[in-house]
C-alpha cells in the first residue's frame, strides 16, 4: 500500500490518496504532476465565465397587469460563494417561442446579489417566458449555451371564465390512431355550460393541418375527433370556447408516441470497453418526443442471448459483462418492440478499466483492472470539481487488479470527475460522480403552527439554518408565499438543480428536481446512473473543453462602460485628436469627466445608481458637430445570443403531482373569490386622484415608445420629448401636468447621447392590520416577497406578515446560499380558512 499526499496549494487541500499499487517506494507529488494536473486546469478554469447567476422569483405563473418580483443570485462560478466582481445585472424578459425581448433594464448587483421587479403589461399575450441576466463576467464570446433563465407563465386571468377539463381516449397515439378527446366545459364556480362553441384547430409545428367547429352538449360536454391520417408528432389542439360567460382559449397536446422508433445510447464507464476485463455498461431510451422511454431488453453475443437489461428510472439503466475479443456484441429491445439492432463499441484486446468499486459516507473507493497483455504502467490520479483539483497522485502497478479510495470528508457537494492518466498523462479512463450530498444548508421552519388560519391575520414564520454538522449559519435568503394557483407543477429548476446539474453537464436533464427531494430513496443511485448516461464528455469543467472554450475567449460587455467623441465631417465621423471633457446631465446637477487625445473616456460607476430610475445625458464640449459613440450594452449581448442555446430543465410532471395540482385547480375554481372585476373597479376609482398635479421636468425626462408614459420604468425614449403645460401619465397610473425646465427646442439636444440608470426599486407591498383595516377585501396572491432575509449569528430569520382575503392552499420556498458556497432551500405550506 501506497500513500500519495498532495501538497498544499492555496486551492488544494492537503488531502491524502490511498493507492493500494503493487510498488514499494511511495510516490511523490513532482513539479511536472503539479504542472500537468494542476496549473493547467487551473489556469484554463479561471478563464471561462467567472459568475453563475440563478434567478429566484415570487412565484412561478403571474397575471398580466402585476408586479414580476425577482432575485438574481450571482454566485462564483468554481466556489459557489457569492461573488464581488460586478455591480451591473442585466435583465431581460423574453417570449420563449420566438425569443422576442419585450424588456431589459439594468440593475444594482451589491455583494453578488440583485433584486427588483418589473412591471407585466395586459398588451403581452398569454404563454411561457424566459427571464434571463448576465454580468459582464458571464457573458464570454466562446459561451455555448445560456443557463441563467427562469421560465415563467403569463396568463390574463389564473382563473378563467370559463374552465375546461379534457380526457383522451388513450394514453400515448401511435400511427394508426384516431384521435378522440372528450371536454368538460364549465364556468368559473363549476356550473356546466350547454350549448357553448367551441372552434377547433388542428396544428403540426404551428401550421393548420385540418378545424372543426362544435357546440357542447346539455351536461357541457364536446367530443372531437380527427382522422387518423393526421396522427403523428408535435400535434397540439388549439381550442376557442365562446358562451355567454365570456371567451378563452385553451391548447391541449397530443400525447404521441413511436414504439418503434426510439433513440437507445450505451455508455461504457470509463469511456472504454476492455476484452477479458467486466466491464459495466449504462443506458438511455429515449422517445420521438425526447422524453424517456421504459425499455426490456436482451444482450447478445454473436446471436446468442447472454443476459437481460431493465431501465429503472427515466429509460435509464445499466449492466455488466466480460466481452471476448473479436466477437460482437448488441442489445435488442423487446419491450416496447423495436426491429434495431443496438450494436456495443468492439472491445479493445489490452487496456485498462477504471470502475467504481464500493461507496461509503466517507471515501469512494476504485478498482483499477488490467489486461494479461498490459505491461506495468505508472498512472496518475486527479480529482477535480468545477475546475479545482483537489487530489493528484501517482503510482505504478503490476498486479492486474489494484484500487485507491478518494476521502469526502474535506469536498463539496457536487459533480467530481475522476480521471486516470497514463504515464504520458493522457487520460485513459474517466467517470463522473456525483459527492457529499448532505453538505447543504439545512433550512428549519420551526415554531410555526398549522392552527386554523383566518384572513388578514398575522402569521409568524421563524427560520434556523444549519450546516451538515448543525452549526448555525449565517445565510443570505430569498422568501416567497404565495397562493398555489400560481405554481406551475411543471417547473424542474431551483437553485440546486441549477448550480449543481443544469449548469454543470451539457445536454438535457430530465426532472432534475427528482434527485434533491428527500423522499426519493433511490434518488442517489439514479443520479449516479445520470452521470454515466450524459458521459464525461458533457461535463462543463473537463480539461479538454475549457482548453478549447478559452481560446480567444472576450469579454462580451464591460463593467466599466467606455465611450468616445467624434467629429463629425461632410464624408465620415473622425476622432477629435485632443483632450477634453463630456459633461454628465443628472437631475439637479451636472459634472464633467475627461477625455484622452483620442476623445475616449470612461463612465463613472456611480452613474447608473445616481440616475436610478431616469436617464442620464452626455454632452460633448466640443463644438455643435461633435458626437458621442458609446456601445448599447443590451445590443451586444443580445448580438451574442442571437445564436445560443437556452439550457433549461425538460419538463416532467409525474402522475402524483398532475394529479394533486389538478385536485387543487378544482378545489379552487369554487372557492377563489372573483378578482378581475373588482381589480378594474379599483384600478378605475384611483386614475384621477392627483389630476392637476405639476410634475417638474428635468432634463432626462422622455416619453416612453410604447404608451407615452412619462419615464416609464419598463422602456426606452421614443421620438417625442414631454411638452411643458401637457398631461402625461407616470408609471403606476398617476396623472401629471407637466412643467419643462429647458425648452425642447434648444438644438443642442440633438448632441446628447441618453443613457439609462438602474431600474427603479420600490419595496413589496404588505398591509398592517394590527393598526386596523380599512374595511375593504384584500386580494393579494403573494402573501410576502422578502429577497433580503439574512440570519443572524445563530442562524436566525424572523418575519411576519399578512394573510389575504383570499382563501386558498399558499405555498412557501425559501432559498439561499451562506459565504462558503454552501446552498440551501426549504418549502412550506398552509392554508387560510373561511
């Protein structure tokens, strides 16, 4: 036995490698092990996108015409901690089916954390949104994909007019099948709706392929049906009910499935399959439809059957055997019945198989196994996680069976690669895995009661936050409780699927969520087969992709925003060839920063805080001709997103939860108090409270493109300035008079160059009844919204809040992260009674 020990770096630990190698002389770590499996991973790592931002929002469904609340997360890439590096998020809101921006706006970011809000106008349609930020250290010209994303659904009303519930014939269809759905129609309260229309289309990848035109029967129900010649996938109904409770539309996808044609990919731990040697092989079925496919099947040897194979979790499943040279082998897939033939990479004649051979809470433990054939080699080890290496060593074996355990108790949670080099240190066998699960936060809701709870009353909640070890933590967390109608069963992402899998392996994760819900027993096991599945090739923090990926790697945008001052000549602009100065127009004063020869400058970085919620102006002091150029940062990261892939969590809703999110949606379509109308009312009764009040102008005011709103928070100028003794709106409904401080016709204007500072901030609303009601309903669906909740040294978080009007199921998520990297998130849930 052999013990390697690594030396001590400010990155490494310190940490010990037992290699059970057939050598006497122990090993040692030399300069070029170092140099090799250290300094250049290292170096590579350090060069990709330094920050990994989450986005945590209040809930997951919102209704147009309200409030977004966000939190962004921005984390470093390697340690998880929070990371200093930036002070600019920007954020942007885009329509997920044709990735159009419909807002952006920039953001403070203080200590790796931002949040804010943005207002959802009733003119963006109904459907899924992606919500994505970026810093100017996540935002690299050789990013693959973009993972910094949280999906969303906008709805004009969460509980519709008219409800619809559906049921198909059958499960999945398949070629030859018909397609038969029947639709129970009622209104909001439950009442079934006779005699309703219904306008039916039938559409393949959004082009109409056949419509029909039906009306529902006296207990308010349709039946449609379509021929089965249009069967196939990506179908979905596009449905329009009209009645005289009003109108909605609804879409249903068609469930559809090709037994036969399946995509069935095997991966062999390590990398390699090795004759003579067992070797273990893993599995994944997927559908047409990229979602995962049960499987039976049987493993073959030159024809003759040798062992059976069972996927156990999302088409995913493994095996073992001892492949003989020069035979062949493939697996043929029985259940469901496929005619393919899956052929087994030939096995090499000599070589080396590095598997894991048995686990504890404390190490992991190798096997390493070598042919006859193979002559005593040195190898080298190295662990390494998210661009770090933890261990490395060195060893020579002869025997043809030798192992080495790696410790755990000094790692962070989350994906390792274990990667064995020859004595040349090229890697020879690779594996993923996945390690200290149980080093979190533990997030407590404790001394909370489930007493009977009644409307406007205050509830207490009382968080502790421990580490693995229960020591108190102190923690920065997000908080929201909001009414269950608007969570989407759907949504796999939270923070430790983000930071830990979506972030961390190329490809698609199904259900991600599963492998962190305690309940799940096999939940380990499975992951450990998700790892084998994706390949160590989809690993983002493999040696070989970050050498490629930090080639000619650039900044995108710049912290710093940097501009510069042309003159303007009859044919083309040319640089000012001296100094001078850009004077900086804020509300209420002026200052001046300098330009160098070539008429570039550097924007102050309290600029876009001063200007928080307004624009700012510069001004050359150069003569009438002179223009400033300054890059639109949103315009360059939109220009590098152009061609990226969003990394988003695939959707897989599990029979239990469709089940319980349908019971809960009919629970609450008759007991949910109607909120639209009364919402209008309200909305009507304040619009002319401050009519006739003078709003001061200032020399950043503008009139927003889209509704001529006075400086509105959620977009840019249009082409018109705001007119002294005209009524214009302010954001939030307010009705102004408007009295300018400069007159628009000063044509020096059209030398300013408008920059926008940080998006307005405001705080989440949130009654006090213990002062008193005022006597009316109060219909707030999210309860309280607190993205600022630190504990303290104890690990202790107290807030109070308010229930609503509302009676209904409210679900609480908590989620944060503490100066250590450490990520932690709890649910809750209560419900207020009549």
């Amino acid at each position: 036995m052999n013990t390697i020990i690594c030396q001590k770096k400010n990155i490494l630990l310190g940490l010990v490698i037992l290699l059970y190698f057939s050598v006497q002389s122990q090993p040692i770590v030399t300069p070029e092990l170092e140099n090799r499996l250290y300094r250049n991973l290292h170096e590579y790592s350090e060069k990709v996108a330094s920050e990994n931002i989450y986005i945590q929002t209040s809930k997951d469904i919102y209704e147009t015409d309200e409030d977004l609340w966000f939190k962004a997360y921005v984390l470093d890439s390697r340690s998880h901690a929070p990371s200093g590096e930036n002070n600019t998020l920007f954020l942007q809101l885009l329509n997920e089916k044709d990735r159009r921006i419909v807002f952006e706006a920039k953001y403070e970011l203080i200590a790796g954390f931002s949040s804010g809000h943005l207002f959802v106008p009733d003119t963006l349609t109904e459907g899924d949104y992606l919500l994505a930020a970026y810093t100017a250290s996540s935002v690299l010209s050789k990013t693959e994909n973009i993972s910094a994303l949280k999906r969303i659904k906008l709805k004009k009303h969460i509980i519709p007019k008219i409800a619809m519930e559906s049921e198909f014939d059958r499960q999945y269809y398949r070629k030859e099948d018909p397609i038969k759905v029947t639709l129970q129609l009622s209104d909001r309260n439950g009442k079934i709706l006779p005699d309703a229309l219904a306008r039916v289309l039938l559409l393949r990848d959004e082009k109409i392929i056949d419509r029909m035109r039906t009306r529902s029967n006296e207990e308010g129900e349709i039946s449609i049906g379509f021929s089965s010649k249009y069967t196939g996938p990506r179908l979905k109904l596009k449905i329009d009910v009209s009645g005289e409770n009003g109108e909605e539309e609804f879409e249903l996808k068609i469930p559809y499935k090709d037994d036969r044609q399946i995509q069935f990919g095997l991966f062999p731990e390590g990398g390699n399959t090795v004759a003579g040697l067992s070797n273990k092989i893993a599995f994944k079925a997927l559908g047409t439809d990229g979602q995962p496919v049960k499987v039976k099947g049987i493993l073959y040897e030159e024809g003759i059957a040798k062992d059976s194979l069972n996927s156990v979790h999302n088409g995913m499943g493994a095996f073992n055997y001892v492949p003989e040279a020069d035979k062949e082998y493939y697996v043929k897939i029985y259940d469901p019945p496929i005619d393919s033939l899956f052929i087994l990479p030939k096995a090499t004649k000599k070589g080396i198989v590095m598997t894991v051979n048995r686990r504890t809470e404390k190490r992991i433990q190798f096997r390493i196994s070598k042919t006859e054939n193979t002559k005593a080699s040195k190898v080298h080890v190295r662990a390494q996680l998210r661009g770090i290496s933890y261990w490395m060593g060195s060893g020579t074996f002869s025997e043809n069976q030798s192992f080495f355990s790696i410790p755990l108790d000094k790692l962070p949670q989350g994906i390792t690669e274990v990667t064995l080099f020859n004595d040349a240190f090229l890697p020879i066998a690779e594996r993923l895995i996945y390690v200290n699960q149980e080093q979190k936060l533990y997030v407590e809701n404790i001394g909370f009661s489930q007493d009977t709870i009644r409307e406007k009353k205050k509830i207490r909640l009382k968080f502790r936050v421990t580490d693995q070890d229960n020591r108190p933590v102190k923690a920065h967390l997000g908080l929201s409780v909001y009414d269950h109608l608007f969570k989407d069963p759907s949504e796999q992402k939270n923070i430790f699927t983000h930071y830990y899998l979506s972030s961390e392996l190329k490809g698609k994760i199904h259900d991600p969520a599963y492998y962190f819900i305690e309940k799940n027993q096999n939940r380990w096991e499975h992951l450990d087969l998700l790892l084998l599945t994706q390949g160590w090739r989809s690993y983002y923090w493999r040696e070989d992709s970050l050498r490629e990926a930090v080639q000619d790697n650039q900044k995108v945008v710049y912290e710093n925003q940097k501009g510069q001052v042309f003159a303007e000549g009859k044919k083309e602009l040319r640089k000012l060839a001296q100094k001078g100065e850009i004077h900086l127009l804020f509300t209420g004063h002026i200052i001046s920063i300098p330009t160098d020869a070539n008429g570039v400058f550097t924007l102050p970085e309290y600029a876009l805080n001063v200007s928080k919620g307004h624009h700012f102006f510069l001004k050359p002091d150069q003569n009438e001709n002179a223009l400033i150029k300054i890059p639109d940062r949103f315009e360059l990261i939109n220009k590098w997103a152009s061609d990226k892939k969003f990394a988003y969590p695939e959707r897989f809703l599990e029979s239990d939860q469709e089940k319980e999110s349908r019971f809960l949606q009919k629970l609450s379509l008759t007991n949910t108090n109607l909120l639209d109308e009364i919402v209008v009312k309200a909305h009507n009764h304040s619009r002319n409270k401050y009519k006739g009040q003078v709003y001061e102008g200032n020399v950043s005011d503008y009139l927003c493109a889209e509704y001529n709103i006075l400086n509105c928070v959620n977009h840019g100028p249009g082409f018109v300035k705001p007119v002294d003794g005209q009524f214009y709106k302010l954001n939030g409904g307010r009705l102004v008079q408007y009295k300018a401080k400069f007159s628009t016709d000063n044509p020096e204007i059209h030398n300013f160059k408008f920059i926008k500072g940080y998006h307005l901030s405001k705080k989440f609303y949130q009654p006090d009844y213990d002062t008193g009601g005022d006597g009316f309903p109060d219909y707030r669906n999210t309860l309280i919204w607190e993205p600022d909740l630190i504990t303290n040294d104890e690990g202790i978080a107290e807030i109070s809040f308010f229930t609503s009007s509302n009676k209904s199921v409210y679900l609480g998520r908590v989620e944060g992260v503490d100066g250590n990297g450490q990520l932690g998130a709890a649910d809750f849930r209560f419900v207020v009674h009549y």
